[in-house]
C-alpha cells in the first residue's frame, strides 16, 4: 500500500510537523458522460481544522465529498483519512468518519433513538455505551420529546439532527456534513454549531459543505472555494477573504453576478 502523501501546500494553514492531514486528495476526477464533475483536485484538510467547501451549484462540491467519503468511486486520484486510503482500506477508513450526505437516506422505518442505536451498534460498539451516548445526543439536539416517533414522521429539519446524530455517536476522527444546516431552524442551527465547535476544540476535524458565506466565515477556519470541479482557493477564513468578506471574494472568485440586468419592467417608478 503506498504511503500517505506529504502536505501539498493547497490547505493553506499549517499542519503541525509529523501530523498527518485529516483528509488528503490528489489528483480526484470524475466524468459523467461528457460533462466532467471534478478536475483533478489536490487539496489537504489539516488535523483539527473546521473547513468550508463551499462553491455555487453544480461546482462539484458533493461529488468531491461522496469520492473522499467512499461513497462514489473516483475515475482518478487517491484520497487519505488520516493516513489510511480510503479505496484500499475501506473498512479501517470508514471506522475514522462520521458521515452526513446531502439527500441522506435513513432507515426512517426506525423510531429516531432505535435509528441512532443501530448506528452505534453497528459500529461494533458496547450497548451500553451506546445507550449512554443516543441519550446525551438527543438531549443535546433536543429530539428527547421525538425519541420514540418514526423518522419518516421527523420534519426535515429533524431528520437532518438524527442523521448528525447517527454521524457522531461513535465519535469519529473526522466529521464530513454536506449541507448540514439546510432545512433547520435558527436554534437548532445555534446547538449545531455549539456541538461541532466542541467537537472541533477537542481534536476532531469537521467539513462541511455550505452555501452560507456569512455562516462559513463565522464557523470555519479554513475554507476551499470551488467552481467547475476546480479548487479556485483554498486556505484559512483570512488569507482566503483578504480584505473582503467571504461572499464578496467568493463572487469575485467564481463571476456569473449579473444585477438585475435586463429586468427595467420591474422599476415600479
């Protein structure tokens, strides 16, 4: 099996010496039919990091996510979680993650603690432990009311809690959350990032996808700008932004602002 690569300099923050990336990915590509969804994207994540991927629709950003998570298969590339190849070592990779896709489909036959359970369970570990943590999840993400109720009767914004939930009940080393704040609402969003800035502060590394600058600036400290399955920028909240807000540059970075152009019949004096 080859060796995990050394830092290729797209993380744009420091990597303490001998610690290896969170997540590394080298040349990752992927085509469906003509239209190619990644190009060949080299990009670290650092241990510990919060980091943003963020892009307009369409940039590629879920595709990139799916491949680094071995969800997708990638055309071309190597993709490294915590050192362990995620295409050669599936199962040793997978033990690392915590997963939360965009569409994310559950057993929503389950009420929402059984669903949690299983999660734990099928992950190899103790009962009890796994009692202890749905409980101290759902507390924390306030579905204790909703413990005992079907998933397919959780409102969206309460199914993307319980998936959070399912992701993290076996304390992953890296948390990977496409679009995570879609479709809930402001409190919970608040206990949300309560929750991944603790788990960040203790040693975990969070990704997350989102089309949020104000929310990405906020939260994260690291941030990769893509468009056209491209990495365009990729670095800390600051260097990325320079002088700027995070909006502002990322509409600099990927173009397209056409304001109001052609729409004259809309002034209403």
């Amino acid at each position: 099996m080859p060796p995990a690569p050394e830092p290729s300099g797209r993380s744009g923050g420091s990597q303490a010496p001998g610690v290896r990336p969170a997540l590394a990915l080298r040349g990752l590509a992927k085509r469906f039919g003509d239209r190619i969804a990644v190009n060949g994207i080299d990009l670290d994540v650092p241990t510990g990091s919060f980091y943003g991927l963020v892009g307009p629709n369409g940039a590629g950003k879920t595709t990139t996510l799916s491949m680094a998570t071995g969800l997708l298969r990638p055309d071309y590339g190597q993709i490294w979680v915590h050192g362990v190849d995620v295409w050669r070592a599936p199962l040793e990779a997978k033990k690392l993650m915590g997963i939360l896709p965009d569409g994310v489909r559950l057993f929503d036959r389950l009420t929402g603690e059984q669903l949690v359970t299983y999660a734990g369970l099928l992950r190899g570990m103790d009962r009890e432990e796994v009692a202890v943590r749905v409980s101290d999840l759902l507390e924390a993400l306030d579905l204790v009311e909703d413990a005992g109720t079907l998933v397919v009767d959780y409102s969206a914004g309460m199914t993307k809690k319980i998936a959070l939930a399912s992701a993290l009940v076996h304390a992953p080393r890296l948390l990977v959350l496409d679009e995570p704040f879609e479709s809930v609402d402001p409190v919970s969003a608040a206990n949300i990032r309560d929750i991944l800035a603790t788990y960040a502060s203790g040693g975990g590394t969070v990704i997350v996808s989102s089309h949020v600058m104000d929310l990405v600036q906020r939260m994260c400290d690291h941030v990769a700008v893509i468009a056209a399955g491209t990495v365009l920028a990729a670095g800390t909240v600051d260097d990325v932004r320079g002088d700027a807000t995070l909006e502002d540059r990322f509409v600099e970075l990927v173009g397209g602002r056409n304001p109001g152009a052609g729409l004259a019949w809309l002034r209403t004096s």
